[in-house]
C-alpha cells in the first residue's frame, strides 16, 4: 500500500481526505489507482499525455520523481507521494 | 544597515513587512502598484477601512514608520515586472516575494541569483502555503522545483479563490523570520528545502529541494552529502571524494557534526582554493557547508 499526501486546495477532489491510500507499484499506478477512487483529479495533476504538469511536483519519500525514474519511480509498501503544486497567490 | 525589499503588499506582504519591521531591520522598501479596497481587510492587516482607495505603499508605509520610529521605510507604486526588477532589487540585503503573479517569483529568483541577493519566495492559496528562501550565490533555488508558472487559468488569485486568513500570518511572518535568518549569519539553515503550510490541519513541513545539474537560474546542486556519522580525518576524505565526482563550477551540499569536522572541513575547502558559499549550524548538532567546486 502506497500512501498519497492530499495539499489542502486539491482536497475537495477527493471527498475531503488528507491521505488516499491505494495499492501501487509505481508513480504511476499510484495515480491512475487515485484517479479510479475519485475521478476527476488525475486532470490537475497531469496533462492530457499523462505527464506530470510542470508547476506541479511529485515527491515520493523525500525524492522529486523527475530525479528519478519519472512516472516510472518503483513505489515499495509504505512509500509515501507528496504533492507539491506552485501556489501563486500572495 | 541591512535593507530589505518587499515586493507586493497583500496577504503576504503586510505580515512579512510587520515581521521584518519587528525583526529590527533598518531599511525596508515596499514596492506594490495597488489601492486597498473592502476586501483585503480581512487579511491584510497594515490597512483599516478608512484607507481604502488610498495606496497600499502610502497606508503601509505611513503605519509602520507611525509604530517603528527607528526604520527607515520608502515606498515605489509600481509593479515589479522583467524591466524594472534589477533597479528595485539593487542594493537589497534581502528580498521578500509576497506577489500573487505567478510570473514575478520567477523573475525576483532570477534576478536575486543574478545579483547575489537571497531571496524568500512565498505563495498561499485557500488552504495551502508555501515558503522557499534561495541563498543569494547558489541553488537549489524555485526554478530547480518549479520549471514554469502556473498557465493563468490555474492560477487563481486569493481575491477570487479566496484563502484563509490566519494562514496569510503564518506565512508572510515565516518569510520574514526566513529573510531576517539569512541576514543574520543563519543562512545555513535557510535554504535547501521548501516549506509547505497546511492551513487545514495546522501542519508544517520541509521537504528538501531536488538536485539538479541544469538549472538555467542557478546552475542546481549536484549532489548532497551527509558525513555526520564520520569523524576526522574521514570526514575530509569523504568530502574530497565527493568533490572528485563533479565538475568544476558545481556545487555540494554537505552535512556534517558541529565541532571538530565543522572547523575542519571548510578549513580544508578554503585551503585548496574551492568557494565555500554557505558556512553554518542547521541546529545544535549539525552544521552545513555548501561548495562550489573551482579546479
Ligand atoms: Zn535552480
């Protein structure tokens, strides 16, 4: 089980939850297994080819993916996502 | 006397300019093209109904000189932009970034690594803030996290996507104890992360900035090293082999014990011609020096 950390603003995408555990052995998976639970929200992480949206980041434990193997990161049981997305208000 | 610029007045700017007033600083100067209206009161706290159509720099700057009769405070009704950010900029100590455009976090990262200047970046949206200081001469920096800014449409303002108030404190008050650290000899343990804020549940966090070779705004760090487990000479050793894998121009953020290695290693550095950019405590027993390598 891989443990995704919800930000605050992108909560309401997925019934209020700080945390959406899904089964997954990489990033990707990860995602498409959250976007299964709650449809709608892989739209505000990724564009339309699936890729990452670039003022959006990806940390699994305390690596950005881009660093890694990208969508392709291997997840191990217990790994955790962060989502860090640029927040542009002031 | 240390200046500091604050770039934008708003949610962010109000509390940050307060703390860096509070902080002791001598020199501030407040750069926002705004007038207060109705609806920043509830968060933007230099400002009281009677100022509203006035300018935020007037109101601001006029309230804080009114309660810190030793600072020297000037404001510039103009917005920061590509042309005039080296001219605001110049001469800074510090510069704070409490816009809400997403394009000018860029530009003041840019712009301070150009001139040497650290920078406090900040932003808050709804529930969620986010805090990131760039030391003035190496990365990582915002553009290492962050390639582009958000397109416009996802880049919903506090105004219209509103945002909670107590958070705006939060963060605009932890920019200025991040700005008042780097100009106080506590740079070290600043920079190489980045804060996120979770107005919901309370929570704080600091997630380390990614290594990266090809940061067009501050050349990235190459690579981190973490030599708190060894003692000297080992210490140096692992240091050298570190600095053997990069190449020249690169920079090494290195993690050691406070004491024997802290006055060593650097010592080291500096003999075989290397720059040591960032030389300080992290907190009571680690101690952080950053390298750029020269030859
Ligand atoms: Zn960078």
């Amino acid at each position: 089980m891989v443990v995704i950390k919800i930000p605050a603003s992108l909560r309401k995408f997925v019934g209020g939850n700080e945390r959406v555990d899904v089964d997954a052995a990489n990033v990707r998976e990860a995602i498409d297994a959250l976007e299964g639970a709650h449809p709608g929200v892989k739209a505000k992480l990724c564009d339309d080819a699936g890729n990452v949206r670039r003022f959006i980041n990806i940390y699994a434990g305390d690596e950005d993916i881009r660093f890694l193997e990208n969508m392709d990161t291997a997840l191990d049981a217990g790994s955790e996502l962060q989502i860090i997305p640029a927040i542009a208000g002031g | 006397m240390t200046r500091a610029v604050v770039i934008g007045l708003g949610g962010l700017g109000c509390p940050a300019a307060l703390g860096l007033a509070e902080s002791g600083i001598g020199e501030l100067l407040l750069v926002d093209p705004d007038t207060v209206e109705l609806s920043n009161l509830q968060r933007q706290v230099l400002y009281r109904t009677a100022d509203v159509g006035r300018a935020k720099v007037e109101v601001a700057t006029q309230r804080l000189s009114e309660s810190f009769s030793g600072l020297r405070v000037e404001g510039r009704r103009v917005h920061l932009g590509a042309a005039n950010a080296r001219e605001l900029l110049r001469g800074a100590d510090v510069v704070v970034d409490c816009t809400d455009d997403p394009g000018s976090r860029f530009i003041v990262n840019d712009v301070g690594l150009e001139l040497g200047i650290p920078t406090v970046l900040g932003g808050v949206l709804q529930f969620d803030g986010l805090v990131l200081a760039v030391s003035g001469h190496s990365g990582p920096c915002f553009r290492c996290l962050f390639e582009v800014p958000p397109p416009t449409e996802e880049a919903r303002r506090c105004g219209e996507a509103g945002v909670l108030g107590p958070l705006c404190g939060v963060v605009g008050h932890l920019q200025a104890q991040r700005a008042w650290g780097l100009v106080s000899g506590h740079a070290a343990a600043q920079t190489g992360f980045v804060t996120t804020v979770d107005g919901l549940r309370g929570r704080i966090r600091d997630v380390p900035l990614p290594e990266a070779t090809d940061c067009p705004a501050c050349g990235g760090l190459a690579a981190r090293l973490d030599i708190t487990p060894y003692s000297c000479p080992m210490t140096y050793v692992r240091t050298r082999l570190a600095l053997e894998t990069l190449n020249p121009g690169q920079t090494l953020d290195i993690v050691m014990r406070r004491g024997e290695p802290s006055r060593n290693v650097p010592r080291n550095l500096l003999d075989e011609g290397h720059d040591v950019l960032i030389n300080g405590a992290v907190d009571d027993g680690r101690h952080r020096v950053v390298v750029r390598r020269v030859c």
